[in-house]
C-alpha cells in the first residue's frame, strides 16, 4: 500500500473544495445533475482480507447505490474486478422505483478489470490506464460528479486526481482515527469511556509489557485482547488468558509464553505471522470486557461536505468466532434500552472527529452490559469507512425511502410507520 503522501495532496485539496457547492446544489435541487463514480472495492490490509470467505463478493454489497438512479438526473459509474452477473443488476434495478426501469439503466454504466485477483480494485484500476480513461470518458462532466468508496487511501486520493473529482470519504492524511491506537485516543478527548490498555504498541515486546502492566494494575484480570491497529471485522484480534496462569505474572514470564497462550480469533493464523503483521501495523492491547448481558451495539454517523455531524443509525451487532469478535451480522435498530445512549456517546466522539477535520461516514463499536446503575457502554473502536451495518442500511432506505428519527430512535417510513431488520454478510451454504 502506497505512502499517503504519495499522492499529489495540492491537487486532492483543490478537488475537495467541489464538494460544500455540489452538495448545497443538491440540497436545494433535487434534480440537479450528478454522477457518482463507485467503487467498492476494500482496500485494507490483503492477508486479512484473505481470510474472510466470500471477501470477492464484497464488491456487490454497494450495488445500494444504485438506488441514487430514481432521481432521474443521476448518473452512476460502477466498477468492479470482474463483470457482475446481470441477473443481479437487473434485480436491483427492478427496485429503483418512481423512474422506468429503461431510463435508470440507460443512465448506469458498468464497468470492469476483468482481474479476480486479491489485489485491491482500486489498484488494478490505477494500474489500466485504458480503464481510467472510460471511467474519465463515462463521467463526462467533472464538475457535478464524485468519488463514492468503502475506505479511502492513498489509492483511493491518487484515483480521485486520475479522474479530476472529489473524494466523499476521509482524507487519507487522517487515517489515524480510524485505527485502534487513533480510536482510544479520540474516545479519551471525547470523555467517552474506554477500556483500560494501551495504544500505539510497535512489536510483541510492547505486548508482553502492556500485558504485565494492565494485570498489575487489575490483579483479577482473566484475559485481555490484543488488535492490530488495521484489523477488519475482527481478524485482527486475538485473546491472551490468565485463568491457569498459577504464581507472578512477571514480564520473563509473559514474553516467554505469548506464543502459546496468544489465541488468534482469525482461522488457521499462527503466532510468527501475527507477530510480523503487528510489527508491520502496529496496535493495542485492552482489558477484555465482561458483564451480563453483555453485547455489541454501534451507531453509525456521518460529517456531510457542509461540515454537519449527522447521527445516520445504530445497531446491536452479532459476533461470532473463536471468542466472539468477529462481525457475522446486526440488527437494526439497537436495544431500544439503550438507542439514546448510543446516540450521546456517538455525538462526542463525533464532535472529535469533527474537529479533526474527518469527513463521510464512519462507525462507532461499543461493548455493553448490564450494571447496578443501568446499562454501561465501553467505546471499542472506530470505523473510519463505510461497514458492515453501512449496506443493509442502504437498502432498508432504497426499499422504503424512510429516514433514522434520531428524536423517536426510531426508523420512520414515509407512511409514519417503523422498520426495523436483522441483515448478514456471513450467509454460508452448509
């Protein structure tokens, strides 16, 4: 992955300033032209993308887009590693309701790498100038139209200047927020409680110390979580026990006994290969939370180009894995119990984020449980991207043109009635 200063930062600034006056146009005309250039590819580290199943399939997640074609001045790119089935394009499109289904596929334009390679899409884009040239030509004019991504990188920024339009999604430049070090720091300027641990860890030897540490600081601590700084949905984890650890917990000790007792949560890693990804990454180490009742919930928010802090949705999240930390699906919206809450801790950590001059979606994860003074949420991480509860989102407004009522917390149908949905990205044939 290339340095985010590798891209011509001079040339992305002067593309982002597009984006406040595109996005008051819209508001005000709804009918204004616009083309959306999406591409959907994840570009995140490729050993754990590699162990996610089905990860090729990711791609389609985002053909939610496509809901942007009823309004019948919006023109949509989409490309893709390899071309997509067009029984499914023909499927969503049968959804894009108030426009005839001609008039939304004449203004949706497909194309492809033809590359199914684990590289990321928008490298393979960078690498087919051809391809960046019918992407340019499909576009036609630059001056209403934007990048749409699920991360964004440096790739994404260099991909954006390519093409010579904006990138709706965080400068690259801030990528720190979004790891798990940038997370804890964020959620302490916020005033939101964390768990306690350590960030910005550079090998096993700071590890093994951070360990010691937290057990010296929690003599009952069982077990504590280590994470790479860029893990994805969970992959990046792994769990160190102390239950039969009998007698001190020196630092010798520890050392000498993290590769066995480190249980990583991705299938078939080893320890060597862990230790090396997080020499490359860098990361954490945190208590392991536990309690009754204890569960995931998370809120999804948005800074929009007009520098607004939108609250966009909140999910009760479903995990499994080896020790439950692997994003398997969500249900929307969260605990009722707790909606609220939610939406006030987001709020401040969205108000950091702000600040910090992020912009697009991002996600908060928390874990939660039941205490003697009511529900008590511990702020994990942040999603600096679009994820795992971004999508089914998506469509629950391309089927019903609903909004999230973050007065009710509620999710409100046109018709006033509600919705709600349990979603999957983990659907496997037995």
């Amino acid at each position: 992955m290339p340095d985010p200063h590798d891209y011509d930062h001079a040339a992305l600034a002067s593309l982002q300033t597009r984006l406040r006056p595109m996005f008051e146009r819209f508001l005000t005309e709804r009918l204004a032209p616009r083309t959306i250039v999406v591409v959907p590819g994840l570009s995140l580290d490729p050993d754990t993308l590699a162990k996610i199943d089905g990860v090729r399939h990711y791609e389609e997640r985002q053909l939610s887009m496509l809901m942007w074609l009823r309004l019948p001045n919006t023109r949509i790119v989409f490309v893709t590693s390899e071309p997509l089935d067009p029984v499914i394009i023909d499927y969503y499109l049968s959804l894009v309701q108030g426009v005839p289904n001609a008039h939304a596929r004449a203004r949706l334009t497909l194309l492809s790498a033809y590359d199914s390679s684990p590289v990321t899409l928008t490298r393979k884009i960078l690498e087919r100038p051809r391809l960046v040239a019918r992407i340019r030509a499909a576009i036609g004019d630059p001056s209403h139209a934007h990048l749409s991504v699920f991360n964004a990188t440096a790739l994404e920024a260099a991909l954006a200047v390519q093409l010579g339009i904006p990138l709706y999604a965080c400068d690259p430049g801030l990528a720190r927020w979004g790891s798990k070090s940038g997370s804890r720091e964020a959620f302490r300027a916020a005033g939101v409680e964390l768990a306690d641990g350590a960030e910005d860890l550079r090998d096993m030897d700071d590890v093994a110390e951070a360990i010691v540490a937290l057990r010296q600081r929690n003599h009952t601590l069982r077990r504590c979580v280590v994470k790479h700084n860029e893990g994805f949905s969970g992959e990046g984890n792994a769990v160190f026990d102390f239950d039969d650890m009998a007698g001190p917990v020196s630092l010798d000790r520890v050392r000498r006994e993290l590769p066995d007792r480190l249980r990583c949560e991705a299938d078939n890693e080893s320890y060597e290969h862990y230790a090396e990804k997080f020499r490359s990454l860098g990361g954490i180490v945190e208590s392991w939370i536990d309690g009754p009742d204890k569960c995931s919930p998370s809120v999804q928010m948005r800074v929009n180009p007009l520098d607004q802090l939108e609250l966009i949705s909140t999910h009760d999240q479903r995990l499994g894995g080896a020790s439950g930390q692997i994003f398997l699906g969500s249900t929307f919206p969260a605990n009722q119990e707790y909606r609220r809450d939610l939406h006030d801790a987001g709020w401040r950590i969205g108000e950091v984020l702000r600040s910090k001059g992020v912009i697009g979606r991002f996600g908060i994860d928390f874990v939660s449980y039941r205490s003697a003074a009511g529900w008590r949420h511990v702020a994990i991480e942040i999603n600096l991207r679009k994820g795992g509860t971004t999508l089914p989102f998506h469509m629950l407004q391309f089927l019903t043109s609903g909004r999230y009522d973050t007065e009710t917390a509620n999710y409100v149908t046109p018709m006033g009635t509600h919705r709600c949905y349990y979603a999957t990205d983990t659907l496997l044939r037995p």
